[in-house]
C-alpha cells in the first residue's frame, strides 16, 4: 500500500481537508515524524534516530556526533518543565542565523560548534557523546524528564542547557519577540543524536516526493534520484507507485503556498488509495480508506478534534 506522510502543527490545518477526512477509518498510536522516517528507511538507533546526522549531511567517524538543537518554548509546571513548542520550523532564515551566530559565541569551543543546515540548527560534538534523549514532541510523555538528557555524559549536557537557558533569557532575538506578542525560546534542546547511519534502505521501485528536508537528505545521501521536491509549482500527474512525505508544520505562521497545492490534490480525490498517517507532535494518526462510508447514508458533520478523538 502506497501511503502519504503528513506532518502538522495544529488540527486545525486539516480543516480544508475535513470532508475527505470524515470518509476515512482513524487510529492512532505514538511516534514522530522523525522517528517515523527513520523508521521507513530502516536507519536504526545510534544511540537516537540520528536525524541531525542525516541534515548535516556529513559522513563522521568514531566518537563525532551531530544533534538537533531545536529552539523551543518550555513552560514551569509546579514541580518539572513542560515542552509547549517547537520552533524550528517558524524562525526565518534570518533569526536562524543570529541564533546560531550567537550560540557559537558564547557557546562554542574546540569541541563543539552550532551549524545551520538544511533549515535546521545543528550542533556538532566530538565530546560527551555518551547519552540518549528523546525529540521535543515526546518529552511530555516520559516521566523522569528531570533527568534528560540521560546517560553516562548526561551531566554535561545538562550544564549546557541550563546555561543556555539563562543567556536565551534577556537575548535580543527574545526581546524582539516580546515586542511581537510571540512566545519567548527559552530552550534549546538536543535530540536526534547518534553518527552516521551506514545502513538506508530505499525502495528503488518507488518514486517518493516530499518537501522534507529530512527525506530529501536520505536520498541526498543515497545518491538515488526517485525523488521529487515538492513545492507550490509541482505538477504531478501520475500518483501510481509513490510514497508522499508532507512537512507542514509552521505552515499557519509561514503560510507556504505548497499547503495550499496539496490541498487541491488531496481534494481531487488522487490519493484515494493512498493510506494517510497524520503526525501531530508525537501522536501518529493512521487515516486508512473505510469501503464502508460509501454507503452510509447519513452522517454525522464532526468537526477536527471530533474525527480524530482529539482533546
């Protein structure tokens, strides 16, 4: 079965597409969309996903390692932190590279240094490698979270933050956001870690098009060309032996046209044999074809939260 990934931030993005939707059988289960990728392309734990690995997309060795560095938005609860949102896929081009420029100034050292790569920021270690964490999306979830990251260099890490965390505080990026009403960042937080994986395996019978950057590295990386960019000016009139990988989220904020043409496709019923997973934070919506709403006389108009037992 040919299946479309699609990854979102809020429900509400789905609204255009809610009457499709309601002709669908829904479950869920949890994962990422990263974690997801990963495990398509069966790139396995190294001691993470190594998604940073993969955006970097630079072969490393022995102990090197890349994370993600996502910028976030955590909340104090009465007694531990609670991940509210992600960033990365909001910040322009421009207060990406201020963040990144100014990481590297109070921040780095012959060991580490912050990168910004295929629109995410990356940090690159070759010390204190030893630990394991968890994507953003999945820290609610996990109940000793004080602990994170964890492991054998978890200390380092830890430090790290914390002092990160006192520098975001009173930033100039922060304060500009203050001006706007926005949400401060007021995280950095490392995941996706690990060296690089030796091991993808592709599917050379299937095109697969996306405008993710994580999938199109994997093909990068693989020096395979059954991939297609997708963007606002895509055509596609052939949706036989294709796997979609859709990366929406910040589409609300940046308002890119390429939701809008994916939109009009899914629409116009062409990926009516598809299988459909909604990934929202770290919760995956498995959206199957139902052979039997076709004969369902009446039914019921639910709204988002209500298709998808969401609230």
């Amino acid at each position: 079965m040919q299946t479309l990934t699609l990854a979102i931030d809020e429900l509400d993005q789905l609204i255009p597409i809610q009457e499709k939707l309601s002709s669908r059988k829904i479950n869920s289960y949890t994962g990422t969309f990263e974690q997801n990728v990963c495990e398509n392309f069966a790139i396995k734990k190294n001691p993470d996903y190594p998604v940073a690995a993969i955006l970097a997309e630079e072969y490393i060795e022995n102990d090197n390692h890349f994370f993600l560095a996502t910028p976030c938005f955590f909340s104090l609860q009465r007694d531990y932190y609670r991940f509210e949102k992600s960033f990365v896929h909001e910040l322009d081009e421009a207060d990406l590279t201020w963040l990144c420029h100014h990481l590297n100034h109070f921040f780095s050292n012959n060991d580490i240094k912050f990168i910004q790569k295929n629109n995410s920021l990356l940090l690159k270690t070759s010390v204190k490698t030893k630990v394991q964490t968890f994507f953003p999306e999945e820290l609610n979830t996990v109940e000793a979270r004080d602990f994170l990251p964890f492991g054998e260099d978890s200390m380092y890490w830890h430090t790290l933050i914390n002092e990160i965390q006192m520098w975001l505080f009173s930033c100039e990026l922060n304060q500009k956001r203050k001006e706007k009403n926005l949400l401060p960042i007021n995280t950095i937080w490392f995941s996706g870690g690990g060296s690089f994986p030796k091991d993808i395996q592709l599917n050379d019978s299937l095109m697969c098009v996306t405008n993710a950057s994580l999938v199109d590295c994997i093909y990068k990386l693989k020096q395979n060309k059954n991939l297609v960019l997708f963007n606002k000016s895509t055509s596609l009139s052939n949706f036989s032996n294709i796997n979609f990988y859709f990366d929406f989220r910040g589409e609300l904020i940046n308002k890119h046209d390429a939701f809008n043409s994916f939109v009009k496709y899914f629409n116009s019923n062409k990926f009516n044999k598809h299988d459909l997973l909604v990934i929202f934070k770290n919760i995956i919506f498995d959206c199957r074809p139902d052979r039997l709403s076709g004969i369902k006389f009446w039914k019921k108009n639910k709204s988002i939260y209500e298709l998808f037992h969401y609230h």
